[in-house]
C-alpha cells in the first residue's frame, strides 16, 4: 500500500468547500499573501510510524496535516473578524469529526489524540507583504492502518 495524500487531501478539502465559507480552498501552503475574504489551505505537516498499531509486517502510521485558515485582520467590521474564523473553525471540526474515517479512505481523524496531538487549533496572526492575517492553524492527524509492508 502507499500513502495516498491526493485522495486524503482531496477529502478534506471538499469538506471545506462544501460548507460555503471560503473565496479560496487551497491544498497548499501559501508563500504569498492568499488574497482577501477567508481562505482555507491544507498541507503535509508529519508522517509518524506509530507502533501500537502496528505488526509484524506492516506499520500503521499518523499523517499529520496543517489546515489554516486565513482572513485579513483589518477586514471591517474588525469585531467580526475573530467570530468569521471562529465559525469557520468550528465548521471544518464538525466535518472532520462528521467524517473521521474520510469516506472510509483512513482508519480515523485521530479527534482525542490517542497517537499524539489530537484534532486541534490554536488562533495566531501570520503577515505576508503588508497584509496581517488572523489566522487559525488546525491539527488534522490522521490513522492510516497497515500502510508500509516490513520485511526482512
């Protein structure tokens, strides 16, 4: 078996763009300033054998990916801007968990961090050029059985 990222991304990505929130859904880390309005990109962040899930011959393993989303922070009125990445956030977790097997693609979206960090966000600012963003930063891990073989 291989590690399949486009399909895993792809999932989680049309969770994002199904729930109507975003201008853009990105699946990738953006190196310039993503543009206005919220925006939502996803990439690889980890990938950790993990051993209590694993056998003899094969190894089960976390991928950990960064989801964040992204809305300038002088977006009028600024009082708002914290509630629209708040509700943003609180729609993707409610996907993620909705769905924690991806379309039946992993074993789970590790929700309470049995193998490490659990689903998670912490809220931040990030600046590219001129433009500061509120941004929230999302731990999506997910469980992937059986994925390499071991052999001698």
């Amino acid at each position: 078996m291989a590690l399949d990222l486009t399909t895993y991304r792809s999932v989680a990505l049309s969770h994002a763009q199904s729930l109507g929130l975003f201008e853009q859904v990105l699946g990738h880390e953006p190196v310039s300033a993503p543009g206005s309005g919220l925006i939502y990109a996803l990439w690889v962040k980890r990938i950790t054998p993990i051993p209590a899930r694993s056998g003899l011959n094969s190894v089960s393993t976390r991928l950990e990916l960064t989801g964040r989303v992204f809305l300038p922070a002088d977006t009028e009125p600024q009082d708002d801007v914290d509630v629209a990445v708040t509700g943003a956030v609180d729609g993707l977790l409610n996907a993620y968990s909705g769905d924690f097997q991806l379309g039946g693609n992993v074993a789970n979206v590790d929700l309470l961090g049995m193998h490490g960090a659990p689903l998670d966000t912490e809220f931040g600012y990030t600046r590219f050029d001129s433009t500061t963003y509120r941004v929230a930063t999302l731990t999506l891990p997910l469980i992937v059985n059986d994925l390499w073989t071991e052999a001698p």
